[in-house]
C-alpha cells in the first residue's frame, strides 16, 4: 500500500469522519482537494521521482500538500522551519530539490530553487491526472536527521515505513477511537508529529487538530472549543501545564488538599468519596478543554512525577520511544501498566528488538528489526555499514535494558546526540566541524550540559597561543549566524591542553564533560 492508497481506504472506511478538523474537512473530500492540489504541481512541471520540499508550519495545506507530492509519484523532502538559508540552500542541493513549497514568509532570494506559495488556491482537477504508478518500497519522505552544513545523513522513508507504522499504532486501539480529535501543535515536519498527527488519525479514521503557532493562549482557546481526545506533546510542555496548574491550586490556597486527595484518589474512589476526586479533577482537566482521555510523550523521558500527576487525574499516559530512522514510536509504554520510570515499553506490531553489550547492571545498546526501520541512509554507505548489521537489525546508539516481560528500559541517548528540553535535537558533530573552521581552533567538543537547570549544548575548544575568549566568542557568533538558533552553542570554554581522544583519534566527549564539571577549563564564557 501507498500513502494515496491509505488516504483513499480511509476515506471510504470513515467517509464523515472530519480529517481536517479546524477547516471542517472530512475524510470523503479531502481525495478531491488532493487531486486538485496535484493538478496545480503538475502544472509547475512536478513529475515521478521528482524531489519537492514542503517548508510550513502546521497549516492545513501541509497534509494536502504532502498527498499531493504522493499522487504524482514524488518523494517530500520535510523541512524544519527553524533553519537558515543557507542551510535550506544546501539541503536542497543535496537533495536534489528543484521546488519547496511553503509559507511566503519563508521565501528568500536562491539560486538554488524555486519557491511556490503553499496558500495558493488550487484551479479544477485535471480529470485525465491520475495516480502515479508506483511501489509501496518507493521513497515518500526525505529528512535530515544531521548534516544540514556538513556530512549528511538524509533518512529516506518510504511508502512501506509509512503504513506499516500507521497499522502498528493499533497497539493504542484501546485509548484512540474513529471519530477522535487530535491536537496537532507538534510541527509536521518532525517525525514525533508526523506519526501521531497524520498516520494515526488515517488509521483510526480520527481527525488532526493542526495549530501552526506555540501560543500558550491560542492553544488554550482551541482546548476550549475543539476539545480534544488525544494530545501529543513532548514532555516540557506537559512539565509546563502540570507546574502551572500546581502554581495556580497554591495561589488558591488549595494545593496541599489537592495532592492529598489525588494522592488516594483511588482508596476514595472504593469507599464511595469518587464525587470529592472528580471535584478536583473536573476544573483541571477543563483546561484541556474536559475530554482529554490520553496524552501521549515523544522526543524526551517523562519525569516520573510529572507522569504520575496526570494518571491521578483520571488521563491515560503514554510514553513513546522511536527515531527519524524508525518513523518515531517503535516502542510504546502501556497505560493500564504500572510503568518503572523511564520504561518505554515493548516493540510495537511487527517490529523486534536486541539489548547487545550488556554491562553487569544488564544495561546495552539496542538495536531494532522490523517494517518501520529504515534501509538506509541516502547516498551514504559508509554510514549504513557501521548502523546495519547483517540479519538488518540497526543499532540506535542509545543505552537500554531490558526487563523479563521484554519491556525496553531506557538509560542514556546517543552518544552524539542533544535533545534539549524542547525535545529538539542537536547534533554535535554537524557543529563541531563548523567550528572547526575558525581559525586559531584546534579542536572542539560539543555535548549535553546543564546551565541555570537548563540543557544546552555546550562547547569545549582546544585554541592555539593567541586566541582568547572574547575573540573566540565572536567567531562563534559569526558561525552561530549560519544555523538554527536551537542549535547555537553559547556557553563555552577553553584549554591549551589536547582534548583526549580515543584510539581512532575520536573525541571523549563524556571524558571532556567530566573535566568541564571537575573545573579543569577555568575560562569559560557564555555569549
């Protein structure tokens, strides 16, 4: 099956279900208004195989825009809304991408590509512009998990990936029904948005909420008055609510009775005092609009407690585990589970699992196996060698352990991987070869550090005799102006001293780290 294809069973599964939920479009329209945005590419000389850039936040022309790329035949190349200029030019270089379709505030003047308004009304269908004829292992997506300015690793997802995780997602049949709405602020571009606001809903035959802003006020009206089932977010924004929730029960002066009765709500429930723990759930859970059923966590761990406040509100919790390389969640946690902290349960359908390496606390790296996995890097077998072995299982990097029920246990990320509190991630040697080109830097080191109870991506730079930190820092200005602010490493230090290295003449990171907390790099600065 394709993703048109899924679109299509949908549709005729689910024909009054509302897909597009604030523009009002079900399930049974939305093929139509496909085929008419199909018409409109094809028009721009967008053909089979071809590569197109969708650049937008979460509007609704977004999915449209998408089925339409899948309806001729072309592969979209998602892009974060984050970037620079320079590195949207390079990516499209890379790619291979002759048109990005996005919102007009993104447009620039390049040489590189054309930009198309991605507001543009479509004109009538092409009655004769049918679907093109293709292989559910031909490439739908194409994203850059690191390497947007230097080595690439560009992830190529394909038809096959894309359904075979909307199919697996039925682990959560349970919790999201037809008919469901769910809120949609996790930019599409991103794998953990992707999955939850688009191939679950087609799977479910559940609607997409899509709200293109942050805006905690136009988050809340949409609560409000659209009253979601199912929210997604990464668990910082939950960390938010539940502390300003909290902040407000203690101006109230109420805080201390609340916890007290979330605390047993369920020994109040048995002996018939259910009416007093809804007192204090209802008004809580009415700043989500009052039927909230499920929260699902991506991107980060959940802190336990910040978890456990929302079970004692009577809320399902889930917490997913999964990669670009993975098309996100291949791992879900099971809510009726008392789940230990940082558990992100077991493989979902289809998919399987290794823990390799195990230390004595039986902590190792976990490598995954099944129809969500990826082939392969784009154009990169260097990289493919050293992450697929030969049965095709890929080693994630990241440290696990696993329990006797098969439930995955997670300990540590990649180790050159930042995932800030955003839920972003930073990849520390797309900058670290960026800074390498400053002159008077001999090496650097950039990894996960806490300042002022924040994670950052912090900078150790070995220099040569002559530079200095405010010269340094002003290099790294300049170089900062080149890449997403997310990414910009702002806190950093100095040594004259090599950074240690290991036998292939990589960096220790985690060596550098412990030096930095031991305050062997005195002269630090932050820009």
């Amino acid at each position: 099956m394709t993703m048109y294809q899924l679109l299509e069973q949908t549709a005729k599964k689910y024909p009054d279900n509302v897909f597009i939920v604030r523009e009002g479009i079900k399930f049974k329209d939305f093929p139509e208004l496909v085929k008419a945005r199909a018409t409109s590419l094809a028009a721009l000389g967008v053909k089979q195989n071809d590569t197109v850039g969708i650049l937008s936040h979460n509007i609704m022309e977004f999915p449209l825009t998408l089925f339409a790329i899948w309806y001729l035949g072309a592969r979209a190349l998602l892009l974060d809304t984050n970037l620079t200029p320079f590195e949207y030019d390079n990516m499209a270089n890379l790619t291979d991408t002759k048109l990005i379709i996005a919102e007009k505030s993104f447009f620039y003047k390049t040489t590189g590509f054309k930009f198309y308004d991605i507001e543009t009304k479509d004109s009538k269908t092409d009655p004769k512009l049918a679907p093109a004829t293709i292989a559910s292992k031909d490439i739908a997506t194409l994203s850059f998990t690191s390497g947007s300015t230097g080595i690439p690793k560009i992830v190529p997802l394909t038809h096959f990936n894309l359904t075979e995780c909307a199919a697996s997602l039925q682990d959560m049949s349970d919790y999201i029904k037809p008919g469901d709405i769910v809120y949609g602020f996790l930019p599409m571009y991103h794998v953990f948005g992707f999955a939850v606001e688009l191939l679950a809903t087609l799977h479910y035959g559940a609607g997409t909420l899509l709200q293109p802003t942050v805006n905690p006020t136009e988050i809340l009206e949409d609560f409000k008055k659209f009253q979601p089932q199912i929210i997604p977010a990464v668990p910082r924004v939950f960390e938010i609510f539940r502390n300003k929730i909290i902040d407000g029960m203690k101006k109230k002066k109420i805080w201390w009775l609340a916890r007290f009765i979330l605390r047993f709500g369920s020994f109040f429930k048995k002996i018939g005092l259910g009416g007093l723990v809804r007192k204090i759930q209802d008004p809580v859970l009415a700043v989500f609009g009052g039927k909230a059923t499920l929260l699902i966590a991506g991107g980060a761990s959940t802190k336990p407690e910040v978890e456990n406040f929302y079970l004692r509100l009577g809320l399902a919790f889930i917490q997913g585990y999964g990669l670009t390389e993975t098309v996100g969640p291949i791992c879900i946690s099971k809510p009726e589970k008392y789940r230990l902290p940082y558990s992100v349960g077991a493989p979902i359908i289809n998919n399987e699992c290794e823990v390799r390496d195990k230390d004595e606390e039986g902590i190792g790296i976990l490598w995954m196996r099944g129809r969500q996995v990826f082939d392969g890097y784009l154009n990169n077998p260097e990289a493919n060698a050293e992450v697929f072995d030969e049965r095709g299982f890929f080693n994630t990097g990241d440290m696990v352990s696993m329990d006797k029920n098969g439930e995955i246990h997670f300990h540590s990320r990649k180790k050159q991987i930042i995932v800030l509190d955003s839920g972003k991630n930073v990849y520390p040697d797309e900058l670290e070869a960026m800074y390498l080109e400053i002159p008077g830097v001999k090496n650097v080191a950039v990894f996960e550090h806490t300042v002022k109870n924040k994670t950052v991506s912090y900078g150790v730079f070995q220099i040569e005799p002559g530079m200095t930190l405010n010269r340094l820092a002003n290099a790294i200005t300049e170089k900062n102006k080149k890449i997403a602010s997310y990414k910009w490493v702002i806190h950093f230090a100095i040594t004259t001293n090599d950074l240690p290295l290991t036998s292939t003449q990589k960096i220790k990171h985690h060596v550098v780290r412990e030096r930095l907390i031991n305050g062997e790099y005195p002269e630090k600065k932050e820009i």
